[in-house]
C-alpha cells in the first residue's frame, strides 16, 4: 500500500519546479538514456520509477526525436505525455526558388537542422534518388522550394524525402505530355530548373521557356550561362570566364546539344508551369538588362546590339537591380 502510494505521489503529484526547458530526445537515443538525463536534469523525481511506469505501460520505445517544451509545474505524467504524443519544436526554414542542393544544404545547415556536408553526400548519392523514384543521379531539381518547419538535427534522408514530398504534391495535377518539344516529365524538370536560374521576373518565364524551345527545334544550343556555372559548382569562385564556357562538362550548354545531363537547381511551380505552357514567339536570343529583365531578340545582329547597348556599356550596368522590379511582374 505504502509502495502504492510513493509511485503515485511520483508520478501524478510530484512536479517539476524549475523553469521551462526545453529537453531534446535525439534520433535513435535508447530509453535509458532518456531516463537518465531526465532524472539528471531533475525534471523527474525517481528514474527508478518512471522506468517502471513506462515498461509496464509498454512506451519505452514510444518517446519522439527532437526537442520538446517542459512547462514548470509539470507532473512526470505531463513529461510523459509530451515526450511520448507531443509535437517536437520545430525550426522555420524557407528555401527560395532556383536554390540548388549545394545552397540549401548551407542553408539547412545555418539553421542547425542538418550538418551542410552530410546532406550533399545524401542529395548527390544515385541509390538515394534511386529510393525516391527521381531518374537522375542526384536529387536536384526535385528539392521543392517552400517554406518548412524542420527538427534540428534531423537526419539528411529525413529532410529530403520531405521536400521530395512537397515537390510530388505540387506537381501531381500537372500534366507533362502538353510540352512543345514532347518532352518527358524529367526533361521539363531539368528546363524549368534553367528557366528559373535565367531570371527574377516571374513575367519573363513562358517568354524564355520558349526561346528555349526554339532554340531545340532548331538544334541550336541553349548557350546559357547558370548551365555552365553549375557543372563547375564546387570551384567556381563566382567569375565566370571564357575558358569556363569553353571547358566541356555535362553542364555545358555552350559545348554540348540539347539538355544538360540533369537539373541545375530547384524551380518553383511557376518556371514548371511556363516549361509546360511557354509563350509562342520567334525570339532565339536574350540579354540582360542587369535589373533582372531581358532584352529578347529574333536574330544573332539584333542581339550584339542589345549586348553592345546593355552588356557592353559600363553606365548601363551600374545600380540596378531585379529588386527594382514592379512586384505585379513577379
């Protein structure tokens, strides 16, 4: 009786009388860990007993990774109960679109959810693509842009599968057979991925998916810049130089037909969107306008004269920016 009564007083009456903490479960951490840092920690009354509670209830292996809140005054029944059916705290993190897994893994990792270097092993390994049902050697391309609330310290294959998730949502509507060119799902991916790096008007998107398609019809080659930087990602110190379009790698459009070998970043349903349903026009070329705008041009002289006027031209080049941009474009 007496036994009877000390269990329940640690259980129900007992309470936890410091301050709210927050206690982290990690990722595969056994039971008696748990129990020990708890009692530790002295958010629990008697290990020996919340043990023995928890082995006769069977919910030794039912407490959740990540980290939970522990409100003052919390009876070891409370602490159970949020371990066990609690919602983990999570962290806010928005990938923008035309990121590539090399950036949000940096992203990811500044915001403690997984170690930068880890995830790019994960992301770029064939067997985990493979898992996923993504025809290409990486994940790339199917990283879906969106704003996540991930536990930190989560596994790199945990976060992937959630984005591979939200890009399969997104995308399920979309019929990928109405494409110009009859291209498969995969190679409008890897479009769309392009059309997103080309430019931060959201308005210019169907214009330069279909310069892209016009190119193809005519087997020029789409000659575009991000292509190129992206299959030299990982020493690419952000100058991009002549010998760079003059190197052949998978990547580069300037010296390879066609499509590059996979995606180059991660496009949002917007740039998917303009790939499936591009602008019908004759335009071959585009320049910039260093605002995030195009110059567009159906012959090679009209083009060296935009390149003269917008590239070429120093004055035109400074201040501007595609933050400038009138937001009803975007």
């Amino acid at each position: 009786m007496l036994a009877g009564v000390r269990v329940y007083h640690a259980i129900a009456i007992w309470e936890y009388d410091g301050p709210e903490v927050v206690f982290e479960i990690k990722s595969g951490e056994p039971f008696s860990s748990i129990n020990g840092r708890l009692y530790r920690e002295k958010i629990i009354s008697s290990a020996k007993v919340f043990y023995r509670y928890s082995k006769y209830n069977k919910i030794m292996t039912s407490f959740r990774s990540g980290k939970f809140l522990i409100k003052s005054n919390s009876t070891m029944l409370d602490v159970i109960k949020e371990l066990t059916e609690g919602t983990p705290i999570t962290t806010k993190v928005t990938i923008p679109e035309g990121k590539n897994l090399y950036q949000i893994a940096e992203i990811l990792e500044a915001k403690k959810i997984v170690s930068a270097d880890e995830f790019i092993k994960v992301a770029k390994d064939p067997t985990t693509a493979s898992s996923l049902n993504i025809p290409f050697e990486t994940v790339e391309g199917y990283l879906y842009p969106e704003t996540y609330q991930f536990n930190q310290k989560m596994k790199p294959l945990e976060v992937i599968k959630t984005m591979v998730r939200v890009f399969n949502q997104k995308t399920k509507d979309l019929d990928f057979s109405i494409n110009p060119r009859n291209l498969t799902k995969a190679q409008c991916i890897v479009l769309a991925s392009v059309v997103e790096k080309e430019t931060g008007a959201g308005h210019e998107r169907p214009i330069i998916a279909g310069v892209f398609f016009n190119r193809l019809k005519k087997r020029m080659r789409l000659q575009s810049d991000p292509t190129t930087i992206y299959g030299i990602w990982e020493s690419f110190n952000g100058n991009l130089k002549k010998k760079h379009l003059l190197e052949k790698t998978p990547y580069n459009t300037y010296k390879i037909g066609g499509l590059p070998k996979g995606p180059i970043s991660n496009p949002g349903l917007a740039s998917i969107k303009a790939v499936l349903n591009p602008e019908s026009h004759s335009y071959l070329y585009f320049v910039s306008q260093n605002d995030g705008t195009h110059v567009f041009s159906k012959t090679y002289v009209e083009h060296k004269e935009a390149v003269n006027q917008f590239q070429k031209n120093y004055k035109a080049r400074q201040g501007k920016s595609w933050r400038n941009l009138n937001k009803s474009k975007n």
